[in-house]
C-alpha cells in the first residue's frame, strides 16, 4: 500500500489472499474477490506485482507494475461489466 499526497482522505484497502483462480481484496471493510477468469492478466503476474496495489481514488485502483485499474463499481456489480478485462 502507498502512502497518498498529505491531505488526501483515501480509506484503507489491502489485498488479503491469493489462490490460483483469483485474489481478495479488502476495501474499507467490504472485502471483493477478482477472478483471473476475468481479468487474465493478473493470472501471470507475481504474488509482489498483485499485492502492488495503489489506490487513485476512492473509486479507482492501480497496479502500476501491470498497467491494470480496475473501478470500484466493476467489483461491487460484475453483472453489470459483460467485458471481461483485457491486457
């Protein structure tokens, strides 16, 4: 986890386990599950490059190491992104 600009309020978020089909993420306690299904390009990425994550905003996160951001909104309603994720 990096630190954020002083002064920026970004809530706590950490990833919290890895498995071969996916990762958990915990994000201001809720935590989401990233299937590799989904999003192929974490599949062969290093358990480092995964736990890499940055947050950009309250809604947005970054694993800068894999050039992948993935929207708030697309973990809490799957069903509403039909596209799977593409490197």
């Amino acid at each position: 986890m990096s630190s954020s600009l002083p002064g920026t309020n970004i809530s706590y978020f950490e990833v919290t386990n890895i498995t071969s089909v996916g990762f958990w993420i915990l994000i201001d306690n809720k935590e989401y599950f990233v299937p590799f299904e989904d999003y192929p390009a974490f599949r062969i990425a290093t358990i480092a490059q995964i736990y890499a994550v940055q947050r950009v905003s309250p809604t947005q996160f970054n694993w800068p190491e894999l050039d992948i951001d993935i929207e708030l909104d697309a973990l809490e309603h799957p069903d509403q992104y039909s596209l799977t994720f593409r490197a």
